[in-house]
C-alpha cells in the first residue's frame, strides 16, 4: 500500500482510508440494523487485517455509534502504527442555533475528551469539524479552539468535513484547517474544482463518498424506481470497467486515486472481501490522461439530483 503526504501536516496516510462508519452503525444500501453487522470480535478482526495489509489510516467520528470504541480496543497496543481522524459532534444546538462561545468551546472540549478516551489515546493525528458550515466555519471560537487543542499536542493536525462547494472553499481560504475531507466521485465530480486551491494552499484532501454509499459497486442494481435514470447511467461504465479490467468499484477507487492532489480515499469498509478488493485496486495503476478524460465526460448530467440524504429520507436506498 503506497502512502501519500497529507498535505502540509507531515503525515503519510496510506492511499486507501479505512472508513469507520460501517463497523459503528448501520449504515449503506441493505444494512437496516445489528444484526446486518459484524460482531465487536470480527470488527477488530478486521482492523487488524487492514493494518497487517498495510492501511495505516482509520477514520472515525463521536457520532458513529460504537466506532470510536472498537477502534480503540482495536489499536491500543498498536497506535504507533495507525493515523486516526475523528471528527466532533455536532456544535450547534437542538434548534439548530450555534450556542454561545462559552458554549461552543465546551462542545469541543467534551467531544474531544470523549474520543480520546473511546480511542484510548492521548492524541488525535486529524481532528475534524463534522459537517462544518460556513457560518461555523467563520467563527473565531471554533477555529481558535480547534487551535489550541492543536497546541497542547491533543490534535496533530485539525480539519473540516464540508458538503458543498462553498464549504470547501472556505475551509481551504480561511488558513485554519489543515485538512479538508469532501465527497467526490465518478457521478459527482464537483468538488474538483477545489482541488488546485487546496494544493496551493498545502492542505490534505480526503475523498469520502467515492462508492457513493455502494451505488458505484456491485449494490447499484435493483435500485429503486425513482433511482432509474442513475441506474441506467452505471452501464456507462462498463466500457471504462473493461479497459482496465475492474468492477464498477474498482473504477470507481482507481479514479479519485488518480488525483495526485488526493492525499487519501475513504472506502467503508466492513467485509474483508471489501478490504482485500480495495487494497488490490490500489495498485499504483490508475487512469491515465485518455480514460482520465472520458471517465470526467461521465459524470451524472444533474448532479444536483444526487442527494443521499433526501434519498434517505424518502425510502428510496433501502
């Protein structure tokens, strides 16, 4: 497994992220509950697989039920050899107001220490705002907390996890964060936009929401019937699969690992079919500048039709 720098942090992260969220909670198309998961036992397993095939990069998040926990069981006698990223609840309050500073450093504080302890370490290597806005993101509290957490050496770098363009701008402008992680895949490849910006800025970009939630893989099929026009757009992969003798999912790693901008790809990972496949795909072999082009030429044509979380809510990924 090659490592790549995390931007200007000083930190290799192996090309391939472990994404923690599976292991946590249910999560992603066909997992409505326990008894869809793998036990605590197999968990750790696999964990331990993933640092003895060479992934030295875990990310989790305090809102990702037992997560953090199983990590930490996990990697207490091996922190030296992993990068763990965590991200922090949620700062604003029930009414979806930001509390006062007083209020908003606490959050932090708490949230922090809560990690730290489920992870059983003394440090974070990423420390990260959990869906950051731009109005959390302009505030002088967060950052500054964020900062001196940074200071005290609890936080080796600290970072943002935006959702739309303007997000992401900001969190690369702003000089506060360190580390930027942003959906982008082979259906929505907006955000690559952003990418010089944070390159020039030496922030690391993780990539998140690269199998967008397991459509881009063998679980796209069958999918609902309001999902039918994404359904039919998958079989124009098929040509790009063949050319590099891949599965959709394979395609879909093997192009936002052709970015050399992308320090890191989150894949969610919860079989160990599903680590050992993305551990091969992350071969050093990835689109040239031809398939480069026509995969770019492939992207969804209304890419603001593809909303996870509308799609959630309306039943239509179960």
């Amino acid at each position: 497994m090659k490592k790549r720098f995390l931007g200007n942090t000083g930190i290799q992260v192996s090309e391939i992220a472990f994404g923690g969220v599976e292991i946590g909670m249910p999560y992603g198309i066909g997992i409505k509950g326990k008894a869809d998961m793998l036990t605590r036992d197999e968990s750790i397993n696999l964990l331990h697989e993933a640092v003895d095939r060479g992934i030295n990069f875990f990310d989790t998040a305090r809102m990702y039920g037992v997560s953090e926990d199983i990590m930490g069981q996990a990697f207490k006698d091996r922190r030296h050899k992993v990068v763990i990223s965590s991200k922090c609840v949620k700062i604003r309050d029930k009414s979806g107001a930001l509390p006062s500073a007083k209020k908003i450093k606490e959050t932090i504080e708490r949230s922090l220490n809560e990690s730290l302890n489920a992870l059983q370490t003394d440090y974070l290597d990423v420390y990260m705002l959990h869906q950051a806005d731009l109005e959390i993101l302009d505030n002088d509290e967060v950052s500054q907390t964020f900062l001196e957490f940074k200071n005290k050496g609890m936080i080796r770098a600290t970072g943002a996890s935006t959702y739309s363009l303007e997000e992401t701008k900001k969190t690369i402008e702003v000089g506060n964060w360190d580390v930027v992680q942003l959906p982008y895949n082979l259906m929505n490849q907006s955000q690559e936009i952003h990418f010089p910006l944070a390159e020039n800025n030496k922030i690391g970009i993780m990539v998140r929401s690269v199998l967008f939630k397991g459509i881009l893989s063998n679980k796209g099929r069958c999918l609902h019937p309001q999902l039918k026009d994404v359904e039919q757009h998958l079989q124009l992969y098929k040509e790009l699969c063949s050319k590099l003798d891949c599965d959709l999912a394979g395609l879909a790693l093997k192009f936002a690992l052709s970015s050399d901008q992308v320090s890191s790809v989150l894949v969610g990972i919860d079989r160990i079919a599903y680590l050992k496949s993305s551990i091969d795909v992350a071969d050093g072999n990835y689109l040239g500048e031809e398939l480069l082009k026509k995969a770019r030429e492939l992207e969804y044509p209304d890419v603001d039709f593809l909303d996870l979380v509308k799609w959630e809510r309306m039943g239509w990924l179960t």
